[in-house]
C-alpha cells in the first residue's frame, strides 16, 4: 500500500537538493562494491517515484521483504553522514563537536597532550561564540585527562578547571531556567490566550514573577539575555501590552545587531526576534520603522546575510510575506495588494510540503482581510471558509474566532443575507464554545442580527450607535485586541461616510505621525 510522503526515509530523500544528491553519490562511491548495493538501489528507485511504496521496492530492486528495513535504516544512516560533510550543513557547533570527537580520539590512543591542545582550541571557540553546554562538556573531558597527564602546573590547572566548570555550571543552569521560562509563557499563551480580566493579569505576573531567575545583566551572555528577552516578550504578548513587546523585541534584534556573526550562527532566533519586532511594530501601528525593518530583513536574505537552508529559507518566506501583506494593511493599500496576493498563492502551493497547515491557513485569513478591505466580499469569504470548513485543522482560537466575525460581515456586505440568521447562531455557538466572547464581538453579532429589522432611512443612525459603542473599547486593555484583527471601526465609518474601507484606512494612516 503506497504511504505518500510519511515514511521518514523518503521524505529526507525527497528533501535532497541536485547538489546534495550528487554529494552522497560520490560519497558511497568511494567505495567501488558501494554502486552495486541495495542500499544505492533503493536510493535511485525513491528518488524517482513519487509516493513510497514497499510492494513497488520488492518488484524494481533485488531486496528482499526481510531486508527493506535494515536496508531503508542503513541508506538514512548514510544520507545524514554524507550531509554532515556537506559545507552548507557546517556551522561553530558542528566544527566544535568535529574537534571534540578528534581529542577523544587522541585521547583513546593515550596522545594526551595533542588531545589538550585540540580541547583548548575547541573550547576558545565555544567561549567566543556562547555555546557554553559545548564548553563546559569541554572542560569536564579536560579534567579527565588532566587527571591522567601529569605536569609541574597541574595544581594550577586544577584550580583553573574547577573554576571554568563552575561559571559554565551556573551560566547553564542559569540559561535553562530563562528558556524554561520562555517556553512555558508560550505554551500558556497557546492554551490559555491573552488575558481576559485583572485576575487573569494579576495571575499571569505572578507566574512570571515565580518562575524568573536571579540575575544581574551585566553578567549574562549572549544566549543568556536573548531567551531573557524572549520571556519578556512573552509576557507582555499574553498581557497585550504592545509597547512593551516592541521594547523587548527591540533588544532582542539589538543582540544581533551587536554582534552580526550570530546572524550565521543563530539564523533562527535572529528571523523570529525580527518576526516578532514587525509583529509589535505591526500592533501599534508604526508604519515607519515597521517598513525600515522589513527592508533590512529583504536585504539580509537577498544578500544572505544570514546562513540560509531550507529550515531558514521557509521561515524567511513566511516572516517576509507575512509582513509585507501586513504593510498594505497599516498603509490601507488593499486594491494593490491584490496583486501581490496574487503572485503570493503561487509561491505558498511551492511550499505546500515545507508549511505546517496553520501557517498556511494564518495567510488564508490575512488574504481574506485584503480581499475585505478592497471591497471583494465574495472572494474574501471564499478564503475564509477555508478555515471554517477545515475540521481537523488545530489553529490558535483568536483566529478562529475572527474568521468567523468577518465572515458575517463580508456576508452582509456582499448582500449574501439569506442565511445571516444561521450564520449569525453558529458564530455565536462557537465563540461561547471557544470562552471568547468578548463585548465587541457580543455587540457585532447583536448589531448585525438586528438589522434585517431595521429601516433604510434609519440605517446610518445604527451604524453610528454602534461605532459610539465600540469606540469606548479601542483602548480597553482586554477588548482592544478585537481591533487588530478586524478593523470594524473603520467598517462603521465607511458606512457613515459613505466611503470605501480602502479610503477610510488610508486617510487614518495618513494622519499617523510614525
């Protein structure tokens, strides 16, 4: 029975580059009885089909049933092997553990001194570039050996040693209990959200404050005050205190730039403390610097200032395009977005397989947004459902949620009122289903509920109602997150004005002084 794209092997086969596979072939083929074996057979036949299939291996290869498993394990054992040697798979931690292996080489031969002089150059490299679980695994193989190869300043060394272990020790201890931190704030934000009430504030800062380790800044290192900031961020993400998530993305980004070979070194944090960034920027709408960042982050990729692989390649795409369709909402800009949209759909089916479907759909809802704001209703629905309709698909709720409040909208909008009533009990199901119901959107369903009922001549006398409502809420520490994600506001008054939403933003962000 075909498994298409879910056996391991054949999916780190299928990941291969021309480059890459050219590597291995010449790898195994340094071994002449290598050409001939079942593994490389099994090698040629994956990478031309196009689904894996163990009935189609047995009839196109000589190996047999009881061998496809040993065989599949030897041929992924030495894929990786040879993508080790590949340059573009090198980086400071792969050449520390490389020079680490040859001292424990040395060091098995009884070659002691060769092997000290390899650790201390090993152990220099890991100092200089932070990676201080690397240094102290360094520095505990000296001692070992230092125990054994005795010289006239051993007494010093030993001291020398014991000091190195114990800064490393609690600089590492120290670093675990700050990424600990981050990760446990971003699982809670996933489970939990933001937070709805001082109680849940209140209940958010204690947890921060427990779970905070000691420390003076002065005293962290690089790895140190990056997870130290990303907890930050964390924190002031789930409390929604947007300016404090920019300050702490800020110095986040503010590392690298200190320091730009950490570009190369860490091309990850360095993508998501800029994604982060953009995201703050995003939030409180400075379009400025929102649009100087995102020209620095094309210019580094363009230039490959950062180490590009697949990993990295696929998060630039996503970070860049995510926020470039964020900069046609700040700038109002939706009838030209469209063809960027346009251009974008096609990229995202060519990383379909490299794209997890929540990020997929997260562009479905920011696509339907553009369709919104350029007044294409019909088609901003048909995104929407997308997400609507999907069942299986595990997204954060603030999403969720809000795909369906624009849906009623768009609906309404494209006189598509038929089923509104329907429409109407299902949103409003699954907002209480979800605990996200919130005053904004409990006054939006309750509005557009009541409007089959309301007279024509006293249509604009509502919508005005309704935006007095609603803008007492802008502000609200808990109910102002239902603005980022659907401008209603700006709904409302192109209604009034008897303006396109289009117009509406671009005369708000005219007037935005950042």
């Amino acid at each position: 029975m075909a498994i298409e794209q879910k056996d391991a092997l054949f999916s780190l086969v299928k990941s291969l580059s021309k480059s890459e596979k050219r590597q291995f072939k010449l790898y195994v083929g340094r071994l002449g009885g290598n050409s001939e074996a079942n593994f490389m057979s099994l090698f040629n036949l994956l990478d031309k089909v196009l689904t894996y299939d163990d009935e189609l291996i047995l009839k196109k290869t000589n190996i047999k049933k009881q061998q496809i498993s040993n065989t599949k394990a030897h041929l992924y054992k030495q894929i990786l092997v040879s993508l080790r040697f590949n340059p573009v798979h090198q980086n400071v931690r792969s050449q520390i553990r490389e020079q680490f292996d040859f001292a424990a080489i040395l060091y098995n031969k009884g070659l002691y001194k060769q092997s000290l002089k390899i650790l201390d150059k090993a152990k220099e490299l890991a100092l200089s570039n932070d990676e201080n679980n690397l240094a102290y695994e360094i520095v505990e193989f000296e001692k070992v050996i230092e125990s054994q190869y005795i010289t006239r300043s051993m007494n010093n060394r030993a001291d020398e040693l014991s000091e190195q272990a114990k800064s490393l020790s609690l600089k590492n201890v120290r670093l675990s209990k700050l990424s600990n931190l981050s990760l446990q704030l971003y699982s809670l934000l996933l489970k939990e959200g933001y937070v709805k009430s001082d109680e849940d504030s209140t209940a958010v800062h204690a947890y921060f404050e427990k779970r905070l380790p000691k420390f003076k800044l002065s005293d962290l290192g690089f790895k140190e005050k990056l997870f130290l900031y990303k907890a930050y961020l964390w924190h002031s993400f789930i409390l929604q205190d947007f300016l404090l998530s920019y300050k702490y993305s800020q110095k986040w980004v503010d590392l690298f730039m200190e320091k730009p070979e950490m570009k190369i070194q860490n091309p990850v944090f360095y993508l998501k403390g800029v994604n982060y960034l953009l995201e703050s920027l995003y939030l409180i709408k400075h379009r400025t610097k929102f649009n100087e960042v995102l020209q620095n982050l094309n210019y580094d990729i363009e230039n490959q200032l950062i180490s590009l692989n697949e990993n990295t390649q696929t998060l630039a795409f996503l970070y860049f395009n995510q926020n470039k369709l964020n900069l046609y909402f700040l700038e109002g800009k939706f009838s030209e977005g469209l063809s960027f949209v346009s251009s974008l759909l096609d990229i995202i089916s060519d990383f379909e397989t490299k794209i997890d479907a929540h990020h997929i759909m997260v562009f479905y809802y920011k696509i339907a947004c553009m369709y919104f704001g350029a007044g294409k209703n019909e088609e901003c629905i048909y995104y929407l459902e997308k997400i609507i309709n999907n069942r299986d698909l595990k997204m954060r709720e603030d999403l969720l949620c809000f795909s369906r409040v624009l849906n009623l909208v768009a609906h309404y909008d494209a006189g598509m009122d038929y089923n509104i009533e329907k429409l109407i009990v299902s949103t409003y199901k699954f907002l209480i289903k979800m605990n996200d119901l919130h005053e904004v959107q409990r006054k939006m369903i309750s509005f557009l509920k009541n409007l089959s009922n309301t007279y024509p001549q006293d249509l604009k006398k509502t919508f005005i109602n309704l935006h007095s409502e609603l803008k007492m809420f802008e502000e609200h520490p808990y109910e102002k997150r239902a603005f980022l994600y659907l401008d209603i506001l700006s709904w409302l008054e192109s209604k009034i004005q008897h303006k396109t939403v289009e117009e509406i933003i671009q005369e708000k962000a005219q007037k935005l002084l950042k």
